[in-house]
C-alpha cells in the first residue's frame, strides 16, 4: 500500500495531458504539494489521511484566469451600459485616483472568494498596490502572476514611474521563490506608455527572466491612433521597439491584421482572450480561430468585474465558445475541448507556469476542482467537455485544491473568511459612492 496526504477516488478525471487522457472511475492521489498518484479502478493501491468521494462527479485541473483586475470586484455594477470614454472619465478613473491599500486589499480578498468558489485556481493580476493582491491571493492560498500596472501619469500607488519601476522591483524580490505568488513586468498599453517606458519595462522584463503583460489592440480607435502617432499598427510598433518574444503576453489583441497574426507567431507572442469584456464595452471580436490555427497560444480571461461583471470562468468559456461561432458563421469553429484548454493546460502555458499546472499529471502540482455532476442542468452526461463549456456554471464547483491544500470542501471557503470578506466590500462600496459623487 502506498501512503499519500489526500486520495480522491470514484472520479471522472479529465487530465487535459497531451493525449487528454479520461480516466472513468479515476482516483488521484496527491502527496504534499504534488500529484503522486494518478489510476483508474476500484482495488485503490494507496492509503490516505483524507478521503474525498467525488461520487462520480467530474474531477479536473484548476481553471487559470489569464487576465484580470481583482480588486475592480469593488466596481462591479457601478456604472454600466455607458459608452467607453464616459464610463472611464466619471467613474473608473475618479474612483481609482483616490483608491489606496485597504481598497485594493479588499476588493483583492472578494475577488478570491469568487474565485475559488467559482474553479478558478491560478489568475493574473494587472492593477494598483499590487503587493496588496499578491498577499491576499497568499492569504487565499491562491496562484497567481501579479505586477503593478505601470503608465506615464503619476500612480496613486507609487507616484512618478521611476518609483514604479523601482516598486516592480521590490516585488520581484519579495515574491522570489514563493511558491505560489510570480510577479509580472506590466506596462498597461501602448496609448498610456512613452516608448522610453515601455523599453524600459522590457528590459527590466528580460533581465529578471519574468513576463511583459499588456494590454494590446483592444479597440479600433487605438488601432487609429496608432497608425496616426507612430504610423504603425500596434504590434509593428511593438516590433520597432524591440518588445515582441515569447516572454509577452498580450491581453485581448481583438484588431489584428493577418500580417500582425505572423508576427505574433514568429515571435511566440501569448495571448489572452476576454470574450465577455470584448463585449459589453462594444470592443469587437478577437480572432481566436485564426490565432489557434497559427499555432499562437491563447488563454482566457475575464478581465475586471467593471466591464463582466463576474470573474465565472466557465460561464467565460461558455461566452468564448459562442461569440467564435457567431462571428465565424461556423457552429464548428472553437469548439468545446479547445475552450477547456484555453482555460486550463494553455492558460499555464501563457503564463509561463506550464510546467507546474495546468494538467492533472503525476509530478504537477496539485491544482485541481471538483463538480458535482448531480444537477438537473448537468444530466445527462454524453460528453464530459460539452457539460463544462456548454452547461455548467460556477456554482457547481463543490472542492477545489491548489498546491495541495483544500481551499474549498462542499462549497465551503476554508481558506478566508467570507463573511468578513463581505462585510470588508460593503464598507469599500460605501467609500466609492462618495469618490464618483465628488467628481
Ligand atoms: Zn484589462
């Protein structure tokens, strides 16, 4: 009999390895931090302290959200259904201009609960005080790949860029090694950032061996102003800067050129897919089929609660799958597997965690959801992908693990403390309404 820390046993494992090996009647076993045991069958070789019985339900590796702004969970349904400029010049931007710490830490703390309690088990962060979100995913016991957004207007944070560059710094520090927090380089976009930034920023990027997040190509008009102000289309700018290689990853890229689609492959540029933002802000479609069709690697994401306004990642997929089919014409174009990759096995690839998570494999870290398969929504079950993508929602993620610790048994938070969390917000919220009230 071998010993490990946690069995799970009497699972439909979806490993999303190579092969996207299915194991019915799966167990796994996990040993520390690390999966140790993976089989199928009812004779169990291995002994554990802690049992879990899935009850057949679905057992799956840890959804990744590859884009997101966690504490912007204290904006959710602030402002809705405004035109873009507007909703950033009254409300985003005043309310942000007087956020701090304690903001940040909380909306950071709520965002996790979301989180956990929806599948997602990885994120990465792009916002304000970012040492405030990499604690509180610490504190969730979360993964994540966090940096602080950097830009050429003095941070509320950090004030004028040197000091921003020298706070990206210090987290690179403070986060070395840790096992579950990575820090990021993040310039926040083209439009926002002076080429000297942005320069800098890479190297600094390239020199700690760490990834360039940004945001790219998002909305037409700055795709238009960036042919107007360096007569170029985003990623040729990117190029003539010396930016584009494997270590960047590129939130939404929705405008892209075809010309730009063979730059982004022959320099392994990451993408990150945020369907639902794309949409409510009338951003456009991203070409995901095209981008998947030229071997680039796409994630997904949901980006802020603002602009979602959930961080539900399988609803995400759900939206993915379908906004694809629709602007394609094509109800064979993304379909469910590939959406399950992008949120998973892809995900960790493009965060540069490929090697850790991603995939329930003997030797990976132990990232993984349960769901319960014994809903009226979820029955019958043909085909475990098409359950996920097509029918599933957040709800239905009853055990989540990362790094080996049980964050969430039977819908219950183990790792935080929901009731201050939500009492934390509330009292945030009040504080907002009086920040976009002044402006
Ligand atoms: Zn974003």
């Amino acid at each position: 009999m071998i010993e490990a820390d946690v069995l799970i046993m009497n699972a439909r494992l979806l490993t999303m390895d190579a092969q996207m090996s299915v194991f019915e009647n799966g167990f796994i076993g996990v040993t520390r931090d690390t999966i140790s045991h993976i089989g199928k069958g009812d004779s169990l070789p291995i002994h554990a302290k802690k049992v879990i019985d899935a009850q057949g339900g679905l057992v799956l590796p840890g959804l990744i959200n590859a884009h997101t702004h966690a504490s912007m969970s204290l904006f959710r349904g602030l402002a809705d259904d405004l035109p873009l400029m507007e909703w950033l010049t009254k409300f985003i931007f005043p309310a942000e201009s007087r956020m701090d710490k304690e903001f940040v830490r909380a909306g950071a703390l709520l965002a996790c609960a979301e989180m956990i309690l929806s599948g997602t088990t990885t994120f990465c962060d792009m916002y304000l005080f970012e040492d405030e979100v990499a604690q509180a995913a610490q504190e969730a016991g979360m993964r994540c790949l966090v940096g602080e957004v950097l830009y050429d207007f003095p941070s509320p944070n950090y004030g004028p860029i040197d000091k921003g560059f020298e706070y990206t710094e210090f987290l690179i520090q403070k986060w070395s090694g840790n096992p579950l927090v990575s820090i990021a380089v993040e310039p926040h976009a083209l439009y926002t950032c002076s080429a000297d930034l942005l320069t800098r920023a890479n190297n600094l990027a390239l020199t700690h061996r760490v990834p360039l997040v940004i945001h790219v190509a998002e909305t037409k008009i700055e795709i238009e102003e960036s042919i107007e102000k360096f007569g170029k289309r985003p990623f040729d700018y990117m190029e003539s800067l010396g930016i584009l290689g494997p270590h960047v990853i590129a939130d939404h890229c929705v405008h892209v050129d075809d010309s730009e689609i063979e730059r982004m492959t022959s320099h392994q540029i990451k993408v990150v897919h945020n369907p639902e933002s794309n949409m409510k802000l009338a951003s456009g479609v991203s070409p995901v089929t095209k981008f998947l069709a030229r071997g680039v690697t796409v994630a997904l994401g949901t980006d802020g609660c603002a602009s979602n306004n959930n961080l539900d990642l399988l609803e995400e997929m759900d939206m993915a799958a379908k906004l694809q089919k629709v602007a394609t014409m094509d109800p064979t174009a993304l379909d469910a597997p590939t959406v399950l990759k992008m949120a998973t096995v892809s995900g960790a690839k493009v965060l540069g965690l490929g090697s850790l998570v991603g995939s329930l494999e003997v030797g990976k870290k132990a990232d993984m959801i349960l769901l319960d398969i014994k809903r009226p929504h979820l029955v019958p079950l043909y085909n475990p992908y098409s359950q996920l993508v097509y029918s599933a929602r957040g709800n239905d993620v009853t055990h989540s693990m990362i790094n080996g610790r049980l964050v969430m048994e039977n819908r219950k938070l183990l790792s935080l403390d929901l009731a201050e969390i939500l009492k934390r917000a509330k009292e945030e919220a009040q504080r907002v309404i009086t920040w976009v009230s002044k402006s």
